[in-house]
C-alpha cells in the first residue's frame, strides 16, 4: 500500500504543475519583450530588475505591504460578518428583501473609486477610509452568495426538520448554514480579493503608506521597476489570502461534492497506475 503522504504530494503537484507553467510561459514572453527591445526599458522594466529591486527595498515594501493586508484584513472581515447577518435577514424577511435588495445593487453599481475622495473628507488621511471602501466592494458578493446558499437548502429537509419538532433556531444551525457554506465560501474567496482592491483604490485616493502609495509614488518618479514591484506584491497578497481561504474550506467542508470529485480522481488515478 502507498503512503498517503506521496499521494498526497502527487495531488498538489498535480494541481501546481499548470499555473507553474503558465507563470513560466509569462515571464518567458515578459524577458523576451524586454530583451528585444519591442518595449523601452523605462515603461517596461525586464524581469530580472523588479526582482532585484525587491530584494534590495524588501523592508520599504514589506512595511507598506503590512498596512496594506492589514487593511484589507479587517475590510474583508466586516464585509463578511455584515453581509452574512444581511443575507439571513433578507432570507427570513422578505420585506427586508425587497427594500435592501434594491439599494445593495444601487451601491454595488456606483464605482468605489468615485465616492472613495469622501469618505478622506470626512474620515481623514487614517486607515479608517481604506477600511470602507475594502468594506463596500467585498460587502456584495458575500450577501448575495449567502442569500443563495440559504434558499439553496432542500425543502425536504426542511420540512422534516419541522415535523420533528425543530425550531428555526435550530434548524438554521444544524441544516440551513452547514448546507450554505459552500456558496459563502465562494463569496468569500471573490470578497477578499475584492477587499485587496478596495484598499489599494482607498490608498490611491489619499495616503501616505501603504501599496497604492507605493504605486502612486512610483508614477509620479517614472520608478517602472518599483511600480511593477508593487504590482506584484499587491497581486500576492490577493493570492495568499484566497488560498488561505481555500485551505480554510477543505478542512471545514471535506465532504462537500467539489472534495468528492477531487478524491475520485486520486482514486482514479491510482487505479489507472
């Protein structure tokens, strides 16, 4: 018998092999682009010098990235216990569905970008505005996700539940949330990285730290290496805090039809070798 710690490696390069290649294949085209000369080198600086620069500025750009994903952090979870409170209030009231229905698309429309300005006249310079605008753009697709997964559940169940003498209390925390998680964990991996973007665009907007005022400096100096730096730290994050997320829902919903599908595969796969 295979140990399960070498399927288990097999899984995860066969999962990592893909994107490994196409990151590859990018940089590829990126160097060959610069190296040609196709791009003058000060709009589009070649691989080798944004990485060295960041390596040499590591510890300017790691204190702004900690502002950053701080930021972004504490967006995306007010985003997340908001807009899972809201969903289950639209889901058991449908007066309360119909009047914030309407206004969560009103908001969800308007670009954050465009009303970000206010909330650093009222709020000031801090990290209270980033916060907002992480909170308006992650706060949607939670809500909308969690409203789907709770009206998701199986009327069957639900009506067993009440013959036995469930209360909505208790058929809420044993039936309808447990069977809503997939859809919010779904809503939660596109809302925090939409919360990265809300804080990058609350940083461009007035700030004085931060990846979006890293970016911002850097357009302002023509530094193409440091904005491409920042760039791609920005987009680390985002990918960091998805896969946290990601890991956070395999261990909570390992029995859920997507875990299923993978585990077949192993098996599959095994059986094939």
């Amino acid at each position: 018998m295979k140990p399960v710690s070498g399927d288990r490696w097999r899984g995860v390069i066969e999962r990592a092999w893909r994107p490994a290649a196409l990151l590859v294949a990018c940089l590829a085209i990126w160097h060959l682009i610069t190296v040609t000369g196709l791009v003058e080198a000060y709009l589009v600086p070649s691989p080798g010098k944004t990485f060295d620069l960041l390596v040499d500025k590591w510890s300017y750009l790691w204190g702004h990235t900690w502002v950053t994903t701080y930021e972004t952090i504490l967006g995306f979870v007010i985003a997340g216990v908001l807009g899972v409170l809201m969903a289950v209030a639209m889901v058991y009231s449908r007066t309360i569905e119909s009047t914030a229905y309407p206004i969560l698309l009103f908001a969800q429309v308007i670009p954050k970008i465009a009303i970000a300005p206010l909330f650093v006249v009222w709020l000031g310079f801090g990290f209270e505005p980033k916060v907002i605008v992480a909170v308006l753009m992650a706060f949607f697709p939670v809500v909308i996700s969690t409203v789907t997964g709770l009206k998701s559940v199986d009327t069957e169940m639900l009506e067993l539940a009440a013959t036995m003498g469930g209360g909505p209390v208790k058929t809420f925390v044993k039936i309808r949330f447990p069977a809503a998680l997939p859809h919010l964990f779904a809503g939660l991996k596109v809302a925090v990285t939409l919360a990265v973007t809300g804080a990058v665009v609350g940083e461009f907007v007035g700030s004085n730290e931060g990846l979006g005022y890293v970016i911002l400096q850097a357009n302002g100096n023509m530094d193409t290496p440091m904005l491409f730096a920042g760039l791609i730290v920005i987009s680390l994050v985002g990918i960091l805090l998805f896969l946290l997320l990601d890991l956070a829902e395999q261990l909570m919903l390992p029995w859920h039809a997507s875990r299923r599908g993978a585990a077949v595969t192993t098996l599959l796969a095994k059986g094939g070798s």
